[in-house]
C-alpha cells in the first residue's frame, strides 16, 4: 500500500515538474520572440527592404514552376491527342512529273526514272496489318475542305474519310450517338460523325443524330456527335493532328467512292491516258478543294499504333523497309513518331525549366545573404542592448533566440508575401503572355519553405555573434 501511494506520488510530482517546465520554457522564449517583434516593427523600412530579396526570390520560384507545370500539361496534352505508341506515315513531295518529263539522262538515271510508285493506298493500310505483327491499330486519313450546308446555314468544314481505328487512335470519345459499323464502311455509306462545333453551329437547336448535312454534293447522315476537345489550335498544327470539333468524319470508302480517289488519277497517269488536261479537278458546290495529279496519293495520312513503346523504334524501321519496297524503291514517304518528339521537347522544356527555377533559387540565395548582412548591421547597432540584457541575467541562448527569430519573421513574412506575388505574377503571365501556367500546392510549400530555411540558415552566424559578445564591453561600447 505505502509502495503504491509513493509511486503515485512521484508520478504525479515528475508530471507537475515537466508541465512547470513546459510552461516556463515556452514563457521564457516567447518574451524573446515579443522582442523580435518589437524590434521589427520598429524598424519598418528597414525589415521591408531586408524581406524584398525573399519576396522577388519566392515569387520568382512560383511563376517559374507554374511556367514548367504549365509546359509539362501542355505536352501531357499533346501526348495524348497523337495518341500512345503511334508511327505517322505522311506523303512527301510527288516525283512522277519530273521521273515522266525528263529527257537525255543517263542510262542508270533513265531506269531510275522509270521506277513508279502507287502513293500511299489502303493496300498499304492492309500490307501493314498483315506482315507487321507488332501493329495495333492501322487507321488511314483522307483530308478534304470545303462547306457543311444544311437548312440555310453555311459552315467551314474539314471532311475527314477514316475508319474505327481512327477513333481508338487519337482517344475520340462520342457525346452522342454511334460511331460507323461494318457494313457503312464496307459499302461507304453516306453517314458521318460530327465535331462538337459542328454540332452547336449547324444543329443548335436541335438533335443531330439521324439528321442529314450537305457536304460537297452529297448528304450524309449523321449518327454520332464527338466529346468537345479543349485542346487549343497551336497544341493541334504543333502535334500535326486535325481538331475533331471542326470535322466531319465519314467512312474511308464513302470518301473513295462518293468523293475523291486520287489512285484514279494515278492510274490513269501510268496508262498514258489525261483527265481535263493531265489532271484531275474535284470539285465540292460551294468549296475549294481541288486536287491535281501533283498529289497521286490515295490517302493523305497512315497512323500505325504498335503494343508498346519499346516497338515504336523497330516497327518504324520495318515499315520503313515495307513501303520502300511496296513503292518501288521510291522514298515518297515520310514515317514520324510524334510521341517520341513531344518526349524530346518535354526533356528540353524540363531542361529549361530547371535552369528557370536554378536562376529563381539564386535570388532567393541573395536575399537570404542580404538578411545575414543585415542582422549583422543590427548586431552592431544594438550592442548595448546586448549589454543589459545580459547583465540582467539573460542567457546566450535568450539571445540567440532573439536574433534568430527577427530573421525567421522577416523571411517568414517575405516567403508569405512571395507566395501572394508569385501567383498574382503567374496569373498576369498566363493572360498578358499567353503561356499557360499551373501553380501547385507542392511549388507554394517548395518556395516558402525555402524562404524559411533561409532565414534560419543566414541567421544563425549574426545571433551566434551576438550571444558571444561579453556583456561587460557590451556596456561600455559606445
């Protein structure tokens, strides 16, 4: 019993102490802390332009990472409207009229010469399927501008002939509607799947699926209506890939059959024959598109999706190989890989980027040098201070703490006030600069936190020197 009792009675005493001493140890610094205080705010201006280095170093760091958050969404964005894993087959500039008008060549020339190539066709689209076990998804593209009329309205359009893997492709997801079946791209049926443009511009104020638009001379119905992108125009022409909001996609046959082959023109080429003079014209009521035997290619785009991204370098040089032969050993072709280029800009953008946020740190850096130089300026300036205090009974460590926090509360106060300039100053970039900029809470703790090491770190060596003074020169200094 008397064991239990002395044991409570020590426990209660050791809890009285540590609670004692809490108190004291929190009174006894933060009357240090009240000093600092007083003694900043009693140099206003001088506290002001001591913090401006933090204020222009935080705020210089926020604007900088949310420039490299916004060139990072950017790419993301772009990344993801080319699509995952995808190889961009582009035909290059027609050479049959210059292998077909040219005379007195050499022997070799002359046989070179007579090297023909069908362009880019839907047997290419097949051959690749078929060789290339590494393919995905294999979608060919035919372009073509001209105006969508229906019900007295007249809107600037892009036909787009595609098949399904065009949409599986470039992640085109629908708002409304289907997107083509079998037996509408076997036999081109007039049917098409409208942007989000489209849809709002021609059909505003009513329901656009099984309705009917007029592009060039033919109606086509409309069974789908694509999601809105919000991707902007210079991400799309950067990225090389049409906008769906402004497109009107339809089968690939149904642009074959009902409105231009080029393969036609090309064939005729070889046969000796002429179409209206040696070319061939298209011509939309009310559009502008006109094609000549300059461009002899059957489709203007082929996207080759591989299974993973190791494949893309590989594939590439397989389809390279493919198409050489396919073509007669005639390079009218180009093969890109727009994914791997944004990752390329996305490391130089980074690259830059760390430089940006490199050279922001250095301001930073100043600012916490320009508050040591202060602090030490205050050291001098307050030797008597020093003096009394410890000849009153303040301790080294009173006084450390008393330096230390003036330093703290200026970069503290500097870090805040940065943070609020750094994303006024963002905000003024992304309207006035037109650059996208995305501030993120991690870049806000990044930078303040920064800002408060700093003070901690470039007051320490002036509190240091203030604590070491002996109280007895300190009094009689003069």
């Amino acid at each position: 019993m008397n064991v239990g009792y002395w044991r409570l009675r020590v426990q209660y005493l050791f809890r009285n102490k540590i609670q004692m001493f809490k108190i004291n140890f929190i009174s006894h610094y933060l009357h240090d802390i009240e000093i600092a205080i007083e003694s900043i705010l009693d140099n206003k201006l001088k506290s002001v332009l001591t913090a401006l280095g933090i204020i222009f170093g935080t705020a210089a760091v926020i604007s900088m990472l949310a420039i490299g958050n916004g060139a990072q969404q950017e790419i993301l964005e772009q990344i993801k409207m080319v699509g995952v894993n995808n190889i961009v087959i582009t035909p290059t500039t027609d050479l049959t009229e210059e292998e077909n008008n040219s005379s007195g060549d050499t022997e070799g020339e002359s046989k070179q010469k007579k090297k023909f190539s069908p362009g880019l066709t839907l047997d290419d689209v097949e051959a690749i399927k078929r060789i290339i076990p590494s393919v995905k998804k294999v979608a060919p593209e035919i372009i073509a501008n001209s105006f969508v009329v229906q019900n007295g309205k007249r809107v600037p359009a892009k036909i787009v002939g595609v098949n399904n893997d065009y949409f599986q492709v470039y992640n085109v997801q629908l708002e409304k509607g289907t997107f083509f079946n079998d037996f509408q791209i076997t036999n081109g049926i007039p049917v098409c799947v409208i942007g989000a443009n489209i849809s709002s511009k021609v059909f505003s104020d009513t329901d656009p699926i099984n309705q009917y638009l007029k592009f060039g001379h033919v109606w086509l119905k409309v069974i789908g209506v694509i999601e809105k992108s919000d991707v902007n125009l210079s991400a799309a022409d950067n990225a090389g890939v049409n906008l769906v909001n402004d497109n009107v996609f339809i089968p690939v046959q149904t642009m074959l059959l009902r409105y231009k082959n080029r393969a036609l023109v090309n064939s005729k080429i070889v046969s000796g024959g002429s179409m209206f003079g040696g070319g061939f014209f298209f011509s939309f009521s009310g559009g502008q598109e006109t094609t000549t035997s300059s461009n002899y290619n059957q489709l203007d785009k082929i996207i080759v999706q591989v299974e993973e991204t190791e494949q893309l370098t590989p594939t590439t040089e397989i389809l390279s190989r493919l198409l050489l032969r396919r073509h007669q050993e005639v390079k009218d072709y180009e093969i890109t890989v727009p994914e791997l280029l944004l990752k390329q800009q996305q490391r130089t953008k980074d690259i830059f980027n760390i430089v940006l946020g490199a050279i922001a740190s250095i301001s930073l850096i100043v600012g916490g040098i320009g508050i040591m130089n202060i602090m030490y300026a205050t050291v001098m300036e307050r030797i008597k201070e020093i003096g009394i205090r410890l000849a009153l009974g303040a301790k080294k460590a009173d006084i450390i703490a008393q330096f230390l926090s003036e330093a703290i509360l200026i970069s503290v106060s500097g870090g805040l006030v940065g943070v609020l300039l750094g994303v006024i100053l963002s905000k003024l970039i992304m309207k006035f600069a037109d650059i996208l900029t995305i501030i993120s809470p991690g870049s806000i703790i990044i930078a303040f936190g920064v800002s408060a090491i700093i003070g901690v770190i470039f007051g320490i060596s002036p509190a240091k020197r203030a604590a070491d003074r002996d109280p007895i020169e300190s009094l009689r200094y003069e």
